[in-house]
C-alpha cells in the first residue's frame, strides 16, 4: 500500500502542514457533508453521488485522438439538488456551481491560503478582516460586488433565523460590521487560529438587491426556489464559465466567461491571465461507471475516476493518466438511530454502543481495503486521516475490525452486551442473530446505483455481518438524490418560534427529547437534523453506504456540526453522543496554538473511535485517469486549486 502522504509514524501530528487536506479548491464543493467519490469531481462518484473536491474532468486530449479540446467536459454520476448556493450541501452540485461562481478563498499545492473574492488577516484569531477584492461585479442589474453584499447575505439570511441556510450554523455567535466599501469584520466569540481553515467563513457573492425581497417577507421556500439563484444567473464575472443550461435529471452546459475577474489578479500565478482556457464547458450525468469510463477512453469527458481494479489498465493505456489522490472523504457504515431506522423488530439496537462496535469489529477492515479498493485506501478508525496534524497516537484508540478486535466471537460478545442493555430480548440462536419472536434479525443496506465499488463494498459488508453476526443483510442500490430527499433528509419539521429579533420565544414539544437524563431542546433544525429521533424522513431504512463524509483534518474542530452533541447541524442518523462532546469542543477551541489544540482533539477522537456514531472502515485515495496533455491536476490534496487555468499542452 502506498504510504506517500505519511512520515512513517503513527503520531499523525508530526506531518507537515502541506500534508493537510485542501477540502476544496476553485473547482471544489463547500459541501459540509459531501459525498465521497473515488476520485476528483469530474470522474467516477464511484463511493457517492459526489466528489472530493479536485475538479475530475474534461473535455479533450490531443489532437490526435479527435477529443474536442475546446470544451471542458465531466462526466457525474448523479443528478443534482439543487444549485441554489445559499442551500446547496452536495459535493457533485457544488462542482457545477464552481464552474460559474468562485466563493471567497481556497488552498494552493503548498497549502497556502490564496484570496479569490476575498482576503482574509487577523492579529489575536478573534477579530478577522475580509477585504473584497476590487472589481468583481455581478450580472445586470446588480452591479459591483461590495462588503455590503456580503455582510447583508451574513446578518440577513446565515443569521436571520428564517432561512436555514446550509451556513447558518457557522454565523452564530459571530459579529459582522462593514468597515469599509470592500471592507468587513468578522467578531468570533473565542480566538480560533485555523477558521480559515474550517471552511466556515467561506461564501459566495449574492446580491442584495436579489436578497431582500425574501428577507423582508421571511420567505425561505421563495429563496430556495428563486430561478435566479438556482440557474446562477446573477454570476457576471465572479466564475471561469457562465452557465447556460441545468437540465435537472442531465447535467450543466457553460460558455466560457470572456471577462473572468481572476485574468486580471496581479496575485496568482501568471496562468491565470487568460483563465479559463476552453471555449465551453459541461457536466454530463452518467450513471454507470462504465458509461462514465468508456467517455473518458473516447475523449467525450478529459476526467473520470478510476475503480481501483481497473487503475493498472488505464496506466498502460497511453491516451491517459492516473493520479492517486490521497483525501479525506471517509468510506463508513451510517446506521440509523431514528425511528424510521432497525425495521426488522421492536426498540433499535444502532442506539446502543456495544452494539455499533460489534458491527465494526465484524468487518476486516484490511480485507476490505485489499480487495475492494485494491490497497489504494487506509484503515479508518476514528474521524481523522492519518495525514492530518490531528491524527491521534493509535494506541490511544480502540482498532475495531482488524487484530484481536476483529472476528465473530468478538463480535458477538459485543453484541451480547448491547442484548443486556435493551429492554428486547435479542440474542443469538446457534449462529443466527434472532428478534424477540425468534426470528432472524433482517436489515437493509442501501448503496447508490451504479457505483460498481460501492456494490462490491455493499456485498463485503453483507457479508462479514452475516458471517460474524448472524444478520441477514439484504442489499439496494438507489439514486443518491432520491434517497436523500425521500430517506435521509426532511424538509418537513417544525420550528421554533422567534421574535423580531431572532430569539427563540417557544420550542414546540415535538423537538424536545430527554438525551441522557437531560432535557435538550433542537431551536435549529435543519433538513440534516428536523429534530429528535421521532423526526424522521418520508421512508424507512436501516443502514447506507450512499455517502461518505468529509472528516475536515485542515481543522477538525469543523466536525462540531457532526458530534457536537444530539442537536449538531448534520445528524441524519440520529446519533446522541454519550461523551460531553461539546466541553471537548470547547476544551479545544480554547487552545492559543496548533500544539494546544492537537492535544485537546485527543481525547474527543478518542471518545469518537469508541463510541462509533458511524461505522468507520476505510479512507480511500482517489484514482483519477485524465486525459494525456492536460496540464493542471495535481497528486496533492489541493488538487482542483488552479482549475480555472487547466489546459492542453499546445
């Protein structure tokens, strides 16, 4: 296995800062809880309908090979959400947006900060300064992009209460002033030495003008459904490409933006002064991957991921180039805790911990990353790669699924555990997981269709579950859309009640629920957490492998959307955390430098890894093949910073 991006150590902490994850770059996502894909954004999906964050595309190779080299194409291996920025939370979909809308900032190949829309400084990590560069400007009739844009989207919209924007979350607590034309601050409520880094203060550009009308009357439906927002019609010069057309359920179609604001950047590299260098641009959604691969042989797409069985292949074939990108978009087993979820009997075994670590110590995971990912992977134990700063010393985490924790007896001693903690009586009948009616306990597996890795991933699980636990696991395979708008998520949940000026005045009884021996009231619910377990979304299910998420090691102080107790912004799941997760957060975010709040994170991973609110298995590289000639993609984290100035050798 390929151990490049690591020193040899165990003690992650020891890498260099080049070592860290750009999570996205110009052609990235701002998903918070993306999908994982086997390579880049113009490629494969191959573990998701979304990607990683380098830009996986393209549309040509040389002229020999009769690719047009003028169009920009990728191929996608789902449909999207939605484009609407404000609301947008799908790796794939914030592709597409970034071929037409740059927000603020991203990481170069030295992990670097590099100011697009906005530079960022502060003196003491709490009083941060955006300065807008000059000369952006939005499409007719809206004008210059000024601070105002941006404090208005902040205070109005991120900080309303109204809206439940996908930001929401990062703005609270936060003070927001206009000092200047292009001039804003931001007032954290403690120092935070790596918020740059946490992706929270990135935005996109917005007008105002197009903004108040749903501000004032408080419309977020309005907002969400606005043509303009979801077809990017206010762009104007703010993206390498204008977009022409989303065909919902067939991609995006783009012409190149003649008056791209980055050619005239006196701070990037000199390659950017005639960015982008295609006459188009388009994303094709193809949903098999072998759709997707046959168009990158013939040149219909420049980029595709590579399943790793096939990664030998493509490196003989001399018409295309692979790359191995190591990132930090995790493979897990998402077990549902909510009431919609363990259909096969009374009460929900996912609640117990002993239980979710018996599925983790049934799986190997180092068969799993040999023969489904072909050792382009690593083994997954808690919520960190170990190419980050933050990795934990192993021997500080339980290791489920390899060694001595892997196996059936183990397992089933685990599972056993959980048995006596509910108040159903399960147990194991000779080999056989059993029910209350002596019954063979029967989940569902779903997995997103035409993902042939994440299939053969699926079956492994099935297996081992079968083998080690006595459960009959039957698989799904369903389109990532719909299965987050009709299983994962909820858009139909009640709110709290507000007062002008924002305050919560009244919690209705339903997202109230008893965590622990406490009351805990949800006052933000989003369609990635309505509310309680007894929220749920419009079908049943049990577990998916449809997504993986992004475990943030730039800063993982980000994940607080995920574990930051039972109310985090992002718990489809239902996950409640039995650790006081949120003192660990705030232990760490008081630290005053990088080595301080290593040292704090070590007991949050540590609490993570044993508890698994996810079944964590495995950090797969991705294995990108493009087009021979095309200049640009890196083996970096940071692949897709540059993506504007991408080309062919001429």
């Amino acid at each position: 296995m390929s151990r490049r991006h690591t020193d040899g150590g165990k003690d992650g902490r020891r890498l260099g800062r080049r070592q860290w994850l750009s999570m996205l770059g110009v052609g990235g996502a701002t998903a918070l809880a993306g999908c994982s894909g086997n390579g880049g954004d113009g490629g494969d999906g191959e573990t998701g309908n979304g990607t990683d964050g380098d830009d996986r595309t393209d549309g040509g190779d040389g002229e020999d090979s009769g690719t047009d080299t003028s169009t920009y194409a990728t191929a996608a291996a789902a449909s999207f959400t939605t484009l609407n920025p404000i609301y947008n939370d799908e790796n794939g979909a914030g592709n597409a947006i970034a071929r037409a809308l740059d927000q603020g900032y991203t990481f170069n190949a030295d992990n670097e900060y590099v100011p697009l829309l906005y530079d960022m400084s502060t003196e003491d990590g709490e009083v941060w300064t955006f300065e807008v560069r000059e000369g952006l400007q939005f499409s007719d009739p809206y004008g210059e992009v000024t601070a105002s844009d941006f404090v208005y989207l902040i205070q109005e919209v991120h900080q309303g209460g109204w809206a439940s924007s996908v930001s929401a979350t990062y703005w609270t607590g936060v003070e927001v002033e206009q000092t200047g034309e292009y001039e804003f601050q931001a007032t954290l409520q403690s120092p935070q030495l790596l918020w740059p880094e946490s992706y929270e203060p990135l935005l996109y550009p917005i007008p105002q003008d197009l903004l108040q009308p749903y501000v004032e009357e408080e419309d977020a439906e309005g907002l969400r459904q606005d043509e303009e927002l979801l077809e990017l019609q206010f762009s104007g010069n703010l993206g390498p490409y204008v977009l022409d057309e989303w065909q919902r359920d067939g991609g995006t179609q783009y012409s190149r933006n003649d008056d791209y604001y980055l050619q005239d950047a006196d701070d990037l590299p000199d390659v950017f002064n005639e960015a982008p260098y295609f006459e188009s641009a388009e994303i094709q959604v193809l949903g098999e991957q072998a759709s997707r691969l046959g168009a990158l042989e013939t040149g219909e797409v420049d980029s595709a991921a590579i399943p790793p069985e096939r990664v030998q292949e493509y490196q003989d074939n001399d018409e295309i180039y692979v790359n191995q990108i190591p990132q930090p978009y995790n493979e897990k087993l998402s077990v549902n805790m909510r009431d919609n979820g363990w259909t096969t009997g009374p009460g929900n075994m996912f609640r117990h911990i002993p239980f979710r670590q018996a599925m983790a110590a049934a799986i190997d995971k180092q068969s799993l990353i040999q023969g489904v990912f072909r050792d382009f992977a690593e083994t997954h134990f808690t919520w960190q790669p170990r190419f980050s700063n933050f990795y934990p010393p192993e021997d500080n985490i339980p290791m489920f699924g390899v060694g001595d924790r892997y196996g059936s007896e183990y397992a089933r001693g685990l599972a056993e555990d959980a048995f006596e903690q509910s108040e159903y009586e399960y147990g194991f009948d000779g080999e056989t997981m059993v029910d209350p009616d002596g019954n063979q306990v029967q989940l569902s597996l779903y997995h997103s269709a035409g993902q042939e890795t994440e299939q053969l991933m699926g079956e492994f699980i099935a297996q081992e579950l079968g083998n080690n636990l006595g459960i009959d696991v039957s698989i799904e395979a369903i389109d990532g859309t719909r299965f987050d708008t009709e299983y994962y998520t909820t858009t139909d949940f009640p709110t709290p009640e507000r007062n002008e000026e924002g305050e919560v005045t009244s919690v209705p009884d339903e997202l109230v629920d008893t965590v622990d021996g406490e009351e805990v009231e949800w006052t933000s619910p989003t369609a990635t957490n309505p509310g309680p377990r007894n929220i749920t979304g419009n079908e049943d299910w049990d577990m998916e492998i449809v997504y993986g998420l992004n475990t943030f090691p730039r800063n993982p102080l980000t994940n607080a959307v995920f574990f930051d107790g039972a109310t985090g912004s992002y718990n489809p799941v239902g996950y409640y955390p039995e650790f006081d997760a949120q003192t660990l957060f705030d232990n760490a975010r008081q630290a005053s430098s990088e080595e301080e709040l290593a040292d704090a994170l070590v007991d949050l991973f540590v609490n993570i890894a044993e508890e698994q609110p996810y079944i964590m298995l495995a950090f797969p590289d991705s294995t990108v093949g493009y087009r021979e000639g095309l200049e640009g993609p890196i083996e970096n984290f940071s692949n897709g910073w540059n993506l504007p100035a991408w080309r062919y050798e001429q």
